[in-house]
C-alpha cells in the first residue's frame, strides 16, 4: 500500500492546515470519498462539517472541545469530528494540537461501538495505520514541522506499507 498526505489548500487556513491521506495513486484522497459517499443521504450534516472545517482553520482552530477524542488506540491521535452531538456522521481525523489537521474517512455512527460497522472499522484502523505510518516519518526526520510548527514539509509519501486485513 502506498499513501501520500496532500494539502488540502481549500479548506486550510490561518489557524488550522488541513490534510487528508491519498491510498495508492486513488484519484481520490480519503476525505474526498468521505463526501460521495455521505452526500446523498446526508447532506445537511456534510455541509455542517464543512463549514465547522472553514471555522476551524480560519477562525478556532482544531480546539479539543469540537472533537471526540480517544477514536483509536491510546496516544494514536485518532479523534471524530461530527456536527451535532444528535447526529449520526463521524469523520475521522488525526489532531496535531491545534494547528493541524489530518483527514481520514468516516460514516454513519447507528452502532454503539465503531467495531460493530465494518465500514466505520475499516476507516478508523486505516487512520490508525496511516497514524503510526506519520509518526514513524517524524522520528525518522522524513517528516518535520516547519519552523513556525505550523505546518509539516518534507516528504509526504510513504511506501511499501504492510497490507492489514483489519482494513
């Protein structure tokens, strides 16, 4: 498996950088297909995390308060980010404190646990995959923040990944 972490420019602003992941030369990062496939039974709720997206790199940042945190494994990273407590749609996502934002897949949440949707697991351990992968890149100084931490430079492709049934 090949992924490669790509500045969605768009969406990133003064406060937050947003990214999302590419899964081996898709045409499609993975919050791209987040958005097809949850725009036609959940419409309302997709332009309702855009627009906290918009709000969070422009104004707030990625603030603890707008996410569920512990998604995945202890100290992974993995958080949800969702537009109303009631609602169903869980994106998730990689925080890096409040400048930097990585987005992953998600889906509708009708289970009590993730594991119990094969669909919400498979995104999530993908995210924990693609977790690991980012933190390995920075100890190996492949991956570094710039000098304001701000934002990550360096190289944003990583190969030859392990295949995982869990995803």
């Amino acid at each position: 498996m090949k992924l490669k972490l790509v500045k969605l420019d768009k969406l990133s602003g003064q406060k937050t950088q947003i990214y999302s992941i590419v899964v081996d030369n898709d045409d499609k990062n993975l919050f791209e297909h987040f958005l097809d496939e949850n725009d036609e039974a959940y419409h309302d709720e997709l332009l309702e995390i855009l627009t906290r997206i918009k709000s969070i790199s422009n104004k707030e940042g990625a603030r603890e308060h707008l996410f569920k945190k512990a998604e995945g494994k202890l100290g992974d990273g993995i958080e949800a980010l969702y537009d109303e407590s009631n609602r169903k749609l869980r994106l998730y996502c990689i925080r890096y404190g409040s400048v930097l934002l990585v987005l992953g897949g998600g889906g509708a949440k009708n289970v009590r646990a993730l594991q119990d949707d094969p669909k919400l697991k498979k995104e999530n351990y993908l995210l924990r995959e693609i977790s690991k992968r980012l933190s390995q890149a920075m100890q190996d100084g492949d991956l570094k923040w710039n000098g304001n931490f701000n934002d990550f430079t360096g190289d944003f492709t990583f190969e030859d990944l392990d295949n995982n049934e869990d995803f």
